[in-house]
C-alpha cells in the first residue's frame, strides 16, 4: 500500500482517498490510473491533478478489453464494498 502525499476525494461519497493499493508492489497512481472507493465502491479515474473523477463508459471498455484480470479484481471489490454496505 502506498501512502499518499495529497489527499484527493471521492466525487460520491466525498471521503479523501488517502491510500491506494495496487496489483503491483509499491506502483503509485498516476494520470489515468482506475480507483475504487473503499467507502461507497465508486470506480473512479485520477485526472492529469490526479483528482478523481467517474470512470467513463469508453474507459471501462478499455480497462475491461486490455487489463481483463484488474478490472475482474476491481468489480470483486465493488462487490464486497456494496455487500459490507449493506450490512451495516
Ligand atoms: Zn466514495
């Protein structure tokens, strides 16, 4: 997990994003770079301020075609997050 410098927020839920965890050791976001939220599961992308913004819909297509593994693990994750939400 790596900590973030700069707090960026969720456009949903408005929480900071304050960590991120990657598929890869020690990888940092970087412009483009697909986020979950860990408290709503919103998936978001980071923009060029590495703000969050919504993942586009030509976007999704593209994660799901080029990185099939990642965006299988990141729809897992949306799925225990709507769960955990739901229970609480
Ligand atoms: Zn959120």
């Amino acid at each position: 997990m790596v900590t973030l410098t700069e707090k960026s927020h969720c456009k949903v839920c408005l929480k900071p994003l304050d960590a991120h965890l990657s598929t890869k050791p020690n990888e940092t976001p970087e412009p483009g770079s697909v986020s979950i939220c860990n408290y709503c599961g919103k998936i978001s992308v980071f923009d060029k301020e590495m703000n969050l913004r919504p993942i586009t819909d030509e976007e999704i297509k593209n994660v799901e075609k080029y990185h099939p593994v990642q965006w299988r693990m990141i729809k897992a994750i949306e799925k225990g997050i709507m769960i955990r939400n739901k229970l609480n």
